[in-house]
C-alpha cells in the first residue's frame, strides 16, 4: 500500500516535473514579447503541488510560487472552476483531471493500475463488464476496463468519454456534488429532456450510495455504479458494472451486482 501511494505521488510529480521542463525549455526559444507571463504562474500553481504536499493552503501556495495571495487565490480559483483542482474550505488538492491531461500517461496512471485487478476480479465473479470512469468536466473518462464473458457494448473502452447525464458512473461522481454544483454541470451539457429529470435522478443516487441507468446512453444497456473516495475522503472515481437489459432486470440490479461493486469501493478506499 504504501509502494502504490508513492507511485500515485510520483505520477503528480513527473506530471509536474514535464511541464516544468517544457515550460523553460519554451521560454528559451521565445522572444519576450511572446511570452505568456500569466500562463507561466498557472503552470508555477500546479507545480507546487509537489509530491510530498498532496494538499496546499492559499498562504503556502503563495509562499512556494513566490506570488501574492491575490493572485494565487485567482489562480486555485481557475483551476478549481476547470475542475483541475479541488477546494475543502481550507486546502486546495489536484483532482484526477491532471491525469486527463496526457493521453497515453492514462493508460499508465497508477490511478489505472490499482484499478484495474478489482475490476478484473468483479468481471470475473458477475461474468458482466466493469469499468471505471473520472469526472472531467460535462463528462467522464473512462480509465480502466474489464470487459465480462459476455456481450455489452462495443463502443465501451480505455478512453472513451460519455456525456456524465446520461451514464451510471457520471450519475454516481455527480451524487456527491451539490445541487447547485450538479446544476452547473447540467446547464453546459447537451440534455435531450429537462434537466429537472437528471437531477433527480442524481439526488436518488446521492440518498442510495449508488446509481442506475436504463438504457438512457444506449438500447439495452443497463448499468450500475459506486463513487470510490480515498482515505482522505477526496471523489476519486466510480466504479460500475453494466449488462443487457435481457439478461437482468433493472429491478435485479442492485441486490445482484451492488454487493461486488460496494467490496470493490471498500478495497479500493483502503488502497488509495
């Protein structure tokens, strides 16, 4: 457990340290005139979320990027309102976005990596597929696989990004949002009904622990998703299990798959 922590802080930081490299490596070859001094302080934010701090206040944020408060406050700020960064009230902390940002660093995240045999484990004993998905912005990605011995989806895979109204593992990341955060969300999507609907769809999941879908994404697929939080309490992504709508009852769903996918989100709680 500890090897697999300091795998997840290492990532951060070579996400870090690539950025910095390319950020003076760029400057070099760029006439000052040229130089974007406000991205520059952006890329300094981020960086300071070194890998022995997972978690920053705005006075230490300041303090390591050498700006002032204002302007790192507007900073977290920005990067908070693009959900590259979380807020408590107190400590701001990088959310799984970063991850987002490299295409091929998803497939070797260790976010992926610690995933990947729980999934394994419960495709193997639903003999369904399960997957796991983050919230990135109106949508989710999903960043590890485990297609079950039967048919689903084909269009289902490592890097597909679904539009988060209208799939379980987005309903289950919205649930643990407030209204007025959920609200946000459903106004910058593309919404085939009323967004009412969505949102209480949302807030059953928020009282359940637990979402489903019926064939709102696609014909036939049903599916059922947990949020997974961290030992720090912090959303770090869903887990979800999806079937044919001919061979289980949405009825069926949750006393059949709940159990595999809540002992999935119990283990994975205790190793991130």
């Amino acid at each position: 457990m500890r090897y697999a922590r300091t795998k997840q802080r290492a990532n951060y930081s070579l996400a870090c340290n690539a950025v910095k490299k390319l950020r003076y490596k760029c400057a070099m070859r760029t006439k000052k005139r040229d130089f974007v001094n406000g991205l520059a302080a952006g890329l300094r934010v981020l960086e300071a979320f070194r890998e022995d701090s997972g978690r920053l206040t705005l006075a230490e944020t300041a303090r390591r990027t050498g700006t002032t408060r204002a302007a790192a406050r507007r900073y977290l700020l920005t990067l908070v309102e693009l959900q590259y960064a979380a807020y408590d009230g107190k400590y701001f902390s990088l959310t799984p976005k970063v991850l987002a940002l490299s295409r091929t660093h998803l497939q070797d995240a260790s976010l992926a990596s610690l995933v990947q045999p729980v999934l394994d484990a419960i495709s193997e004993r639903t003999n369904e597929s399960a997957s796991a998905a983050i919230l990135d912005g109106t949508e989710v990605g999903f960043i590890a696989r485990a297609r079950g011995r039967r048919f689903v989806s084909v269009a289902m895979s490592v890097g597909t990004r679904l539009p988060a109204h209208c799939c379980a593992t987005g309903h289950a990341l919205l649930s643990l949002k407030e209204d007025r955060e959920v609200e946000k969300v459903l106004r910058r999507s593309r919404l085939p009904g009323s967004p009412e609907r969505v949102l209480q769809e949302i807030r059953k999941a928020r009282a359940n622990g637990y979402a489903l879908n019926d064939e709102a994404f696609e014909v036939g697929l049903r599916s059922i998703a947990v949020p997974v939080r961290n030992k720090r309490g912090d959303v770090v992504m869903a887990i979800g299990i999806g079937t044919h709508s001919g061979r289980m009852q949405l009825v069926q769903m949750a006393p059949k798959l709940l159990p595999e996918l809540q002992q999935g989100q119990r283990i994975l709680a205790s190793i991130l």
